[in-house]
C-alpha cells in the first residue's frame, strides 16, 4: 500500500510534503532508541513524540513515513527536517489504539 492510499484509508492528515511511497509495515512506539533497534525499513511509525530525535531514529531506519497520533502537531523545525530526510509526516486524531486496529483492518502488521 503507498502512503497516499493509506492517508485516505485512515484520515490522516499530512504535515510535509512527501515523495509517494509504499509502506511495508507497522511499527508503534514513543522511544527513539526503541524505534533504532526494532522498526523496520518502509514502516510506518506511529507515535505520541513530536521532537527532532524521533525523524533522526526514523530516518536512520528508512521509515516510510511518521504518524503522530492525539492531534498533536509538530513544530516547524521537526517538520522541515522531516522534509529534508524525506520521511512523510502525518497527524492523526485518533489515539494511538484507535489507530492501530484500522491500520490492522488494513492488512498491515
């Protein structure tokens, strides 16, 4: 499934602007060292964090994009490095539970 589609499919919301691109899992967690050692390349990483630390954990790994969760938005210097690294960068109302089983209906672990 490509980020564009997986956007529409769940009402996420993009921050940046981002290069279409297929996404290859899931992964969920609000700790960058946890995300270092255990996402996967072309996931989608769901978290609460909005902070720089969490692009670079992201970017190191090759996630697809980041979906921040709660509504919570970014400040201006995460979303432009976000964009600089080339990871896709959403806002999601939902939390991260609600999340999570829509984006399992969707086939994606």
């Amino acid at each position: 499934m490509r980020i564009s589609e997986l956007a529409e499919k769940t009402g996420l919301t993009a921050i940046n602007d981002y290069t279409d691109r297929e996404v290859g899992g899931v992964y969920i967690s609000d700790m960058v060292s946890d995300i270092i050692t255990s996402a996967r390349r072309n996931s989608v990483l769901v978290t609460l964090q909005t902070h720089k630390s969490l692009v670079a954990a992201a970017n190191l790994v090759a996630a697809a994009m980041i979906v921040i969760v709660k509504g919570r938005k970014p400040s201006d210097d995460v979303t432009d490095l976000a964009t600089r690294t080339g990871i896709a960068l959403f806002v999601s109302d939902l939390d991260t539970w609600a999340l999570a089983k829509r984006l399992a209906q969707l086939g994606l672990d």
